[in-house]
C-alpha cells in the first residue's frame, strides 16, 4: 500500500510539473483501487489532455508510469484518468459489453467489436463474462478487439 501511494505521489508530481508547462489549470487527485494507484486530474476544460478517443490521455499515462520507474526502478501498473474520462468510458464499454452479449444470446453466432485498448478489452471482457459468455481478444495492437462467442 506505501508503494502504491509513493507511486501516486511521484505521479501526482510530475503530472502537476506538466500542468505547469503546459499553463493549464488542473487539481490531482490520488487514491489506491486494488492492486494500483489511480490518479486523476480533474478541474476546468481538459479535453486536450485526453485527446481523440482517448489518445493523449493514453501517452500521458506511459509518460507518467515511466516518471514512476525512472523514481523507483519498479514498473507501475497506475491508472491515470482526466476529467472523469475514462470512468465515464467504463461505464460506455460495460453496456457495449452487455448488448453485444445479449445480440449473441439471441443470434448464437460471435460478434467482433471495434478494435480497443489492454484498458477498454478488459472492461468488456468483465461484463461478457458475468453475462455468463466468453470472450477473446484477437489481432495486433493497435488492430486488437474482442471477439464474443455464444456460451
């Protein structure tokens, strides 16, 4: 726990370093959810901090866990988040998880989805398996998608 929340720290420092430059207002905000610190900026418009699709915020996050391993010399797993982005894509991707298990309940033949990031295909996957389906992830990154297959 003392690890994650040094990570959170070293985060949280240079993410505010980054503000700096970039003279945009932001507050950051740490926490720990499972086995990973979670770090947030959150404030006025910080739509260019996320980017299309999410892109910039993506590159933030290997920008800011590589800060963390330059500090540490231990890889970080830490979960970057602006603007309540990402929880609102959460909640996105579980619907999308659930009516694409529904459609293939219904059809009984697998969908193939949008190609995604490690990030969205895990949420995806979460909700098709409590919808009591399988899922897979298929084809090379930055092309890699899920594949929902009846039960």
């Amino acid at each position: 726990m003392a690890e994650l929340e040094q990570e959170g720290e070293i985060a949280a420092d240079y993410l505010e370093g980054l503000l700096d430059i970039a003279d945009l207002d932001g507050d950051i905000d740490m926490d720990v959810e499972g086995d990973r610190a979670a770090v947030s900026i959150v404030g006025a418009d910080l739509k260019q901090l996320v980017g299309k699709d999410g892109q910039v915020l993506e590159a933030l996050q290997e920008l800011t866990r590589l800060a963390v391993l330059r500090a540490t010399g231990e890889r970080s797993r830490l979960m970057l988040d602006v603007g309540g982005y990402r929880a609102a894509r959460r909640e996105e991707l579980t619907a999308l998880g659930r009516k694409s298990a529904e459609e293939v309940q219904a059809s009984g033949k697998s969908v193939k989805l949008a190609p995604m990031t490690p990030f969205e295909r895990k949420i995806v996957h979460d909700a098709i398996a409590d919808a009591g389906l399988r899922s897979e992830s298929e084809g090379e990154e930055p092309n890699r998608r899920v594949v929902v297959h009846p039960a």
